[in-house]
C-alpha cells in the first residue's frame, strides 16, 4: 500500500504504527494509516485483515499521589 520512501512498516510489523497517516478523524476517536491499520485513541488497532490489537497504553507510572 505505502508509496512512500523509505517505506512505511507493513501492517503484520510490530512497528506498525509508524507509518504515516493519511486520514484522522480526531472527533470519532481514529486514524487510518498508509498500511491500512485503524488506529485508535485508546491505542487499540484493526489491521487490515480484521485482526484486533488491544489497546495497549503504558502503566501511568509517572504519576505519584503524595499523602498530605
């Protein structure tokens, strides 16, 4: 699908979403990548062939609550 150079990762790589977008629609909560996967805000995705990926947002580590 990707006419870029260098070309963007294909869908089935675990970089995947490096690839360029070439539609966001931020008020639905998606964006289409030149490989064809669906990315979502949650961090979810649906590749082209229907797979699904679970969102996948790191740990909220950074944050630390201080008693007062």
């Amino acid at each position: 699908m990707c006419q870029h150079q260098p070309q963007c990762p294909a869908a089935d790589c675990s970089d995947r979403e490096a690839a360029r977008t070439v539609a966001h629609h931020p008020e639905q909560g998606w964006s289409l990548l030149c490989n064809g996967v669906l990315l979502f805000d949650d961090t979810g995705e649906l590749l082209p062939d229907g797979r699904i990926i679970a969102p996948h947002r790191p740990l909220d580590s950074g944050r630390i609550t201080k008693a007062a």
